[in-house]
C-alpha cells in the first residue's frame, strides 16, 4: 500500500490529515479519530506547547526544511557541518544551539568515497572523531522520492537506524519525476510530511535554485510543505552567504551571516566571518570606513550567473549596506556598463516584474 493511500484510508481529506493532523486520544465526545476532527479543547492543549527544535530557530524536530543553494555554492559541505554539530549537541556554525541528535544522511549525489572523504575532512576540522556512532549514511540506494515502493523503503531504512534528523542530498537526485508538475509534487511532499509525523521526526532536503530564482527551485508545493526554507548564495570573493528565507516558527526571516569555507588534503572548516573581519575584505573602504557597495556587488555578481534584487539584498544586507546605498550603486554600475540588468521573466505575470543581474563583461570578473 503506498504512503498517500495509507493516509487516505486514516482520514476523509488526505490533504488535511498530511499537514495539520498528528494522532492524538480525543478528550471529550465531540472529537474522533473517524472523522478526522481537533476539537477546541485539544487545539487549547495543542497550542500551549513551544515548538521543538533540533536546531535553535532552523530546524523543528518534525518537519520539513529545505536548504537551497546554486551548484559549488558549498550547500553540501553546510549540511554535513550541520549534521555533525547536531550529532553532538554543539551550537550549528557557532550561532544556533542544537539538541544531541542522531543523523541519517542519504547522499544521492556524489559517489560514496566523495562524500566519505568530505565527512573524515569535516570532522577533522571541528575536532569530532570520525568513529561518531550519532552520524549515520545509507549506502547502496538510490531513492526516488516519486515512487510509492522508494519511499516506503526510506521509511523502513530510517526506523533501522533511529535517527530523528534526516537529510536527503539532493533532491533533485532522488525525485525521478518533473518538479513543475504541481500534482506529483503535492503528492511527494504530502508523503514526506506523513513520514516525518509517523516517525517524529525532521527531513532536510538539500536543494538547488536556480539562476533566476532565490531560494528553491520548482513547484511552489516546497515552500508550502516546509517549516522553513534555508538558503546560500555564493558570493565571488571565496566566500558565501547564509541566509534564512522564509521560517514558519520564528520570526528570523532574513537572518543571515557570511562564511567562508577552508578546504585542504585533511580537513574542511566553515569560518563564520566576523563583523570586524570584514575590514580585511578587497570590497571594504578602509578610507571611508565602510563596505564598498559597488565593489560588493561585483564580487557577487558573476557573467554566468542571473541574479535577483532579492538575491543582492540579502549580501549587502549581510554586510550592513543599506537598500539605499545599493540602489544607488547599481544605478551607477548599470550607467558605467559594467553590469547588465534585464527583466526578470520568471517573475512576469505574478505581480512582480523586478530584475534580474549579471556582469556585462567575462574580463571584469578577472581583472577584479
């Protein structure tokens, strides 16, 4: 029986009984389970509770969280660091405490000794013993998040292994289907949402977007299914930006903080950049005392690359330029011809025709 007709077959609206019905014991004549009703006593009880979180402000113990990000963004390396954080209870990136957690990691993307030795560098570089019996990873399958038989194989893998925080990396490597289809889309994530409510537990799903889009790619059933949606946005200087899109549970939305990764032979570490280290970055004006805006719009923008407002905004945010001063490089960057603007045609017809940014020229790039 496949996970959609299992909920099907425990409620009268499968969409209802997916997103908001946890079982729970009726506590008075007027609620039961056979008409799938929460009655205003249970709902009183339901709602005193706080939620809980995995990880401080990000991460629910149940739910789904998606962690966005552009190819050789180091959105890979960020949810491996997460994950050994969470395994030993330690603050996620310095910033968000996290509760001991035990860690299924389904790696779709990358061949095992890759992702093997980009685990033993992770680990070495945060001082976490690699024999970490809270880290676990499933070898030897290939999910498919578009097939009833898959998922109910991920179920029985994740009971195996006890483990409370899940993370599928990529979704686009584990769904065999078409992500602008809304229909098979639906029914993937009111599936996934089933899992994490059967099993109590949190699925982070590693996700790419794409150039023209922030966040996420595909059908908005995404963002509609998840708790929140996590971001990076590469930056061209070595360094990447960190961000909180959207957060059902916290008022943290646009949250952010800028990172660098620091790889070699041995090991990996993700240096959370300070405020007064930003001193040192080629984009800051040591004279003015200041970010440089157009400097810092420069190293963001690539020539290959698309980017958003939204996309712009979160760096300079990031780095304290106001929206203001942005505004005003980018008009002066766009006169000098040194970056190009187009309107952004993903956005057209929904009541947003904003733009779209890249640099005019390849050479600029090198020459900055």
């Amino acid at each position: 029986m496949n996970t959609l007709t299992q909920i099907q077959k425990s409620s009268t609206d499968p969409l209802l009984e997916a997103i908001f019905f946890s079982p729970a014991q009726p506590t008075d004549a007027t609620s039961t389970r056979a008409t799938g009703i929460i009655s205003a006593a249970q709902l009183s009880v339901i709602g005193q509770n706080p939620t809980s979180y995995i990880v401080e402000n990000l991460i629910p113990t149940e739910g789904i969280v998606i962690l966005g990000g552009q190819s050789k963004s180091g959105k890979s390396f960020l949810a491996i660091d997460l994950c050994l954080s969470v395994s030993k209870g330690i603050p996620v990136f310095g910033r968000y405490p996290s509760k001991p957690t035990s860690v299924l990691y389904l790696n779709q993307d990358m061949s095992t000794n890759a992702f093997g030795h980009r685990y033993i560098q992770l680990s070495t570089g945060k001082g976490i013993d690699t024999n970490n019996p809270s880290f676990m990873s499933s070898d030897q399958f290939q999910l498919n998040l578009a097939d009833d038989e898959s998922l109910a194989i991920l179920e029985e893998r994740i009971k195996e292994s006890a483990a409370k925080l899940v993370v599928i990396d990529t979704f686009a490597a584990s769904f065999q289907g078409n992500e602008q289809d809304s229909k098979q889309m639906r029914q993937v994530f009111i599936s996934l949402k089933a899992i994490t409510q059967r099993l109590k537990i949190a699925i982070l799903l590693v996700d790419h977007h794409g150039k023209r889009l922030r966040g996420i790619t595909g059908n908005g059933a995404k963002s509609a299914f998840s708790e929140a949606v996590l971001a990076v946005h590469r930056l061209q200087n070595g360094r990447a930006i960190f961000e909180v899109v959207c957060n059902r549970h916290s008022n943290n939305e646009g949250e952010s903080l800028e990172f660098q990764l620091k790889v070699d032979e041995q090991k990996a570490v993700i240096e959370i950049i300070a405020d007064k280290d930003r001193t040192d970055c080629e984009f800051y004006d040591k004279e003015a005392n200041k970010p440089d805006a157009a400097k810092l719009i420069s190293n963001t923008l690539s020539f290959q690359d698309w980017k958003t407002r939204k996309d712009i905004e979160a760096v300079c945010k990031a780095n304290e330029i106001s929206v203001k001063q942005m505004d005003a490089a980018l008009k002066t960057l766009i006169e000098d011809g040194r970056v190009k603007r187009m309107q952004n045609l993903a956005q057209t017809g929904r009541g947003n025709k904003g733009h779209i940014y890249r640099l005019a020229q390849m050479e600029l790039k090198v020459a900055a």
